[in-house]
C-alpha cells in the first residue's frame, strides 16, 4: 500500500496515482485555482482510488450550490464502493462525506473528529472540518480540532504551515488575537503564498482596527497569489474594507471592478455566482449604500444571480445577501418568491439545515425586504429575535457586522433608541475598536451612546 505525504497508508494503484492525490490536495490546502485541474488529472491516472472519490465529492459541495449536490452524492456512492477493502480512515472519510451530502453536519464533524483522533497528519479532514465548523458558527470546534492535532505535528513535517494557517484562523474567531497573529505570520513566513494564514492575519488587523498595517499587509503579500483562486478575492475584499474604515470609498470601488468583482477575471468566469464572491461583493455594496454610495449598475448583475439561485438554501449565511440584491434594485417580487422559497425549505422535515434557516435567515431576509420597503420597525422586530444566534449560519465577525450594521440602521430610521443601544453595546462587547471608530457604526454611537 502506499502512503501520502504526511505518512498516511493510502489505496492507490501506483506511486504516480498516490503523488496526484497529494498535488491536488496541495492545491487545496492552498487554494489554487488548478486544483480540479490536479484532481481530474489524479482520476485519470487511478480512477478507483477512494480518496479521489472523496476529494471529489468534497469539492463539489464545497462550492454551497444545490446543483452540484448530486455530484457529491454520486462520488461518494463511488467512494464507498472503492473503500470496503481499503482503510478504516479511508471508509471514515466516505462516512464524513455521506453525512455531509446529506446535510447531517453534526455526523459528519463527528467523523471527521474521530479521523483526527486517530490521524492528527490527516490534512483533508482538518480543513474539511475547520471549514464546516466555521460554516455553522462554530469557531469553538475549529479552536479544539486543531489544539488536537498540532501537539503531534513536527515543524519539518510536510504540511505543518496548513495547520498553522488553521491555528492562526481559529484563534482569531475566538479572540485569541496574539496567538492567532503569530501562528500566521509563522505560516506564511514557511510560504508567503499560504493564503488562508494571509486571510487569517488580515482578519486580525480587522478586528483590532489596523487598518494601515492591513492594506501594507495584503499588499506586501500580493505578489505571491498568482494562481490563488477565489479567496484571493476575498483578500482583496479585505483590503476593501480597511479603505472602507478609512473613508476612502474610491479605492473601495476601484478594488471592486479591478478585483474581487472582476467579471472578465478567468478565475470568476469559471463559477460567476460563487457563494464567497456573492458574499463580498453584496456586502461591500450594501455598506457603501449605508453610508450613501451609489453602487450603480453593478448591483443588477449581483440581482440577475439572486433571483436564479430562488430556492438554492444551501448556504444560509448567503441568503440575506441575494435579498439584498434583489431589494436594492427594486426586484420586489422575486424577494418575495425568494422569501417564499426560504419559508418552504425552513419548514421541510428532509432538509438538516431547516431549523437554523427557519430561526435566522428566514427573519433576516423578511427584515431585509421590509427594510427596503421602508418597513424599519417592522425590520427591527422580526430580526431582533435573531441576534443571539444568527451567528449559527456562519461567516467570520467581520462578515457578519453586515447584519449587525443592516439591524442598526433599521433601528436608527425606526427611531429605536434602545434597540439601537443595544445593538451597540453588543458590538463593543465583542469587539475591540469602539463603535465611535468604525464606519458603519460611528454616527450612530454618537447620537445614542452619548
């Protein structure tokens, strides 16, 4: 039998299938924009090796788009097969991936804890954890997945920068920003092309209002995404954001048609409505419209995507976004078939993520449509429920302060006082730079707070 690179026996036909395993997992782990390329070309070699099967079927669900569940379905039927006589780790993959088509997450992060328990150098079922627990808001799971393994890893150990970059990530959403800065800056000095430990140090200087340091940063490292995929569209969101915070709403936009909304980028072409790039894009845009820039035609191409997607409610952080798409260039009737579609799936007994699409997202994209029918208290009273928990549908702090600004916003045009208090007090608590610091917050904090 044959091993990958970090040691792991693994059911392969030859050495050649075995390197194709490990140069698409690579590519993976640091989010290349050929890694379906790598992998295509790994199946074409060994075509009955599991864990190809499994990469594959990881992959398509990877992308949060309904049409491609189908494909993980099938590769994972596939991988079971392939399986029976291969590993016990092997076989616990296919369990993980057969949860997760099913949408059972709790029984696939099971699964794929007990791969790490045995296996702490299994690089595909940390990150497919890291990412999924990150994907239903729990950063506490990252944090313990990854203190797991690392205590077992050697820094000569090929692959010991990935759990740094995990490291790093997990103890920023937790708040542990010394630690979370330093496991990434020590992942990216052993690879200055290792994106998610540039992403995670990024999100750092977010949280603590770095905002010079944030741009001298993803501009420092800039040069080494060639080839990166869609997250280096999210990196450049980020820097978006420091100029945000700093006023400089030009260079937001620049960013925005140059970057991380670029359709003629090959890298967009190839998924145009990837639900990450959606998300950056809608955000950006509708914190520009907050505080009172025009977003234009851009927003129509945002919509014509939205309204495509009506009924896709596998990414439930990414639904109040197509709302906003919708709303913002007056498409009122398909957010209401949007709206519908959502209600019909939060009350469907077959879909696992149905009671947090019921609790959260339903309410928020209802609040989304009557606040731009000019219905803010009414905004104000069917999201206010939600803010306890609707953490639970994923997305950084930095991605959900959206929702937090669109509630405020609300709450100041209701002429809500104490909701939008409340509001405030609950981002200070959570956040180190004070709302009177922070764009989307400011005005606010110095009408209510003082």
């Amino acid at each position: 039998m044959f091993k990958d690179a970090q040691g792991l026996p693994l059911t392969a036909a030859s050495a050649e299938a075995a390197s194709g395993y490990d140069h698409s997992l690579n590519g993976f782990l640091l989010y290349r924009a050929d890694t379906a390329q790598r992998l295509k070309a790994a199946m074409t070699v060994d075509p009955e090796a599991p864990m190809l099967q499994v990469m594959k079927g990881s992959f398509a669900m990877l992308t949060n788009n309904r049409s491609l569940v189908p494909v993980a379905r099938d590769a994972a039927v596939q991988a079971g097969q392939l399986a029976a006589l291969g590993t016990a780790r092997e076989k616990a993959h296919v369990a993980a991936l057969s949860a997760w088509v099913e949408g059972d997450m709790t029984r696939a992060l099971a699964a794929w804890t007990g791969i790490l328990a045995e296996n702490p150098h299994d690089l595909l079922a940390l990150r497919l954890h890291h990412y999924n627990a990150f994907w239903r808001g729990r950063p506490d799971m990252m944090l313990a997945a990854v203190q797991g393994v690392l205590p077992r890893w050697g820094a000569d150990q090929p692959g010991y920068g990935n759990v740094l970059a995990c490291q790093s990530f997990a103890h920023e959403e937790c708040g542990l920003f010394i630690v979370a800065e330093a496991a990434g800056r020590a992942a990216v000095a052993l690879n200055p092309a290792d994106l998610w430990a540039t992403h995670a140090v990024a999100h750092v200087m977010e949280m603590q209002g770095r905002r010079g340091e944030g741009i001298a940063w993803t501009t420092g490292l800039e040069q080494h995404w060639e080839g990166g995929n869609n997250l280096t569209h999210h990196l450049w969101w980020h820097r978006a954001l420091f100029h945000l915070e700093r006023g400089e709403t030009g260079q937001v936009l620049e960013l925005y048609d140059r970057r991380f909304r670029n359709l003629e980028s090959p890298v967009t072409q190839v998924m145009p409505d990837l639900a990450m790039d959606m998300q950056n894009a809608i955000s950006m845009l509708f914190r520009l419209k907050l505080q009172g820039v025009d977003g234009g035609r851009r927003w129509e191409e945002l919509a014509d995507k939205a309204e495509a997607r009506i009924g896709d409610c596998q990414s439930g952080f990414t639904l109040p976004h197509w709302m906003m798409a919708l709303t913002a260039t007056g498409r009122f009737g398909a957010a209401e078939r949007m709206l519908e579609a959502i209600r019909a799936h939060a009350g469907s007994n077959s879909a696992a993520n149905a009671p947090a699409i019921g609790r959260y997202a339903l309410p928020i994209c209802d609040a989304v449509l009557r606040h731009a029918r000019g219905d803010y208290a009414g905004a104000v009273a069917v999201m206010r429920p939600t803010l306890g928990g609707m953490h639970l549908l994923g997305g950084s702090h930095a991605q959900q302060d959206l929702l937090e600004q669109f509630f405020l916003d609300s709450a100041m045009r209701a002429g809500l006082a104490e909701d939008a208090r409340m509001l405030l007090e609950r981002v200070a608590g959570r956040h180190p730079v004070p709302p009177e610091r922070r764009a989307g917050y400011a005005k606010a904090a110095r009408s209510v707070l003082h």
